[in-house]
C-alpha cells in the first residue's frame, strides 16, 4: 500500500473511530447537561452551561453506590467461579478422544447460544424453592453458569491448539496431570483466561434480565437495574440528564479494565490461531 492509501485508510479509520464513539460522547454531553438543556429544540452536541447535578443527584435520590458495589461484588464473583470451571472444562474436553466430546461441548455453549429468557421462568422457581431470590448468591451462581460456555468457547480453542510436547515433558519430569496443568498449561494461558474473564465480567456487569427478576431488595440491586428505577419529580418527567449521568458512571469502570488489560486482550485472542 502506497502513502496516498495509507493516508485515506488513517482517515476511514479515524471517521469510524469517531462514529463509533458518538454515542458515548452524546451521553457525556447530555450528564452535563441541565433538564432544560436536555429538552431544547434543537438539540445542541455539547452543553452551553456544564453542570455537575445530574451526578449529585443521582447519589442522593438512589442509594448508587450500593448499585455500583453489588454490580462489582456479583460480575467479580460469577467471573472467578465462570474461569476456575470453564477452563477446567475446557482443558478436559479438549483433550478427550470421545464420541462423546461434541455432545459435551454442544452441552457447555447451549448457555451462550439460547436466549436466556428461556430459563428465566424454571430459575426462578427453582430459585424460589430454595430461597435463593434475594440473595446476590444466587445471581451470582446464575451469571456464573452462563459465562461458563463464553469462558469454554475461548479456552477450549487454545487448549486444543496447545502443544502436547509441553505437557508429556511435563509428565517425564515427574508432574502429575494436575501439576502439569497448573505449572504449565495455565501460565501459558494467561492472556487466553484474561481475555475470557474479562469479557465474562461485562456481560456480568451489563446482565439486566436475572438481575430484574431475581433480586427486588433496593439494597441488593445492581447497576442497570438501580438505573432503570430512576425516575423524575412527577410520572410524566424522565430524568434524561441523570440516566445519562448513571450511564456513564457504571461504563467508567468496565472502559478503565479494557484499557489496562488491552494488550492482553489482543494476544487473548489471537493466542492459537495459527498451530506451529
């Protein structure tokens, strides 16, 4: 590729980059916003006076933080229990020589491919029976069992490619199967169990569904959810500043661990791809 298409390729990538990123910057612009502003015809891109109330607000008429806590206590714990069975899952699956190991792995990703309100109604009675509504356990065992198959779909993929040299020099020096999985196998897998693990925690920490049926204690709701009970001072006002404020303020998070673990994230993904 010469320099002129190397320039017009910077530009389509920098105006998709922008197009990508207009609805992100349209939400910080309207938390900065005033109710009034907000409601202006026509609507403007960025706020004519910057207000911080929305953010204030939305602290003072709903217990948020508590929102943001439970989120981070329900995605942290469903993604560590999601990783410690997905990849031992994985592990053994891939390296079975049965008629049975795509059963098992059709049986590990039905999670992931069903909608999931198709086990909305059996959880929660199931749930109910055992008196687990209410309780972030619970939502915690749920999100865990649906992320099981993303964690199985990416580590399955690696393990499948890894070399077998590694682990039966492994075994010659005296490690057991286990050993040889923890000495070995896994460190080698860490960019693969990062990239799975992170994005088990957004779709954790974005789960509306569960999260809505499962938990109505004010006290023990997550994020979306506390951002959906927003409201205005009367039933006919929607608080379009603060929604956009709480918006913001449960994204930060989940942008600041993509930014951190970005290069883990590309060698996550690209792990296996080619076989040497």
């Amino acid at each position: 590729m010469g320099r002129g298409g190397c320039v017009i390729a910077y530009i389509l990538l920098t105006a998709l980059a922008f197009f990508s990123l207009a609805p992100c910057l349209w939400e910080v612009s309207t938390s900065l916003k005033s109710l009034q502003e907000v409601m202006r015809v026509p609507q403007t891109l960025f706020p004519g006076d910057i207000t911080t109330e929305n953010y204030t607000e939305i602290f003072q008429r709903r217990p948020f933080d508590r929102y943001i806590l439970n989120s981070f206590v329900v995605a942290a714990a469903s993604t560590s229990i999601a990783l410690i069975a997905g990849a031992f899952a994985a592990y053994s699956v891939s390296r079975m020589r049965s008629k049975w190991r795509a059963w098992l792995m059709l049986l590990f990703l039905l999670p992931g491919i069903l909608p999931a309100v198709l086990f909305l109604v059996p959880i929660y009675r199931f749930f109910s029976s055992i008196r687990l509504t209410n309780s972030l356990f619970g939502l915690i065992l749920v999100h865990a069992a649906f992320h099981i198959s993303i964690v199985f779909w990416i580590m399955e993929n690696f393990f499948e490619r890894f070399p077998r040299d590694l682990v039966d020099a492994a075994r010659l020096d005296g490690f057991s199967h286990m050993g040889a999985f923890f000495r070995v196998v896994l460190p080698l897998a860490a960019p693969v169990a990062i990239t799975a693990g992170l994005l088990a925690f957004i779709f954790s920490w974005n789960e509306f569904l569960f999260a809505l049926t499962l938990v109505t204690d004010d006290s023990l709701r997550v994020a979306t959810v506390g951002i959906s009970m927003l409201s205005g001072a009367s039933a006919y006002e929607i608080p379009w500043g603060q929604i956009a404020a709480a918006v913001v303020m449960t994204s930060l998070p989940v942008v600041l661990l993509v930014l951190a673990f970005q290069r883990k994230i590309v060698s996550g993904l690209t792990a296996g791809a080619v076989k040497e």
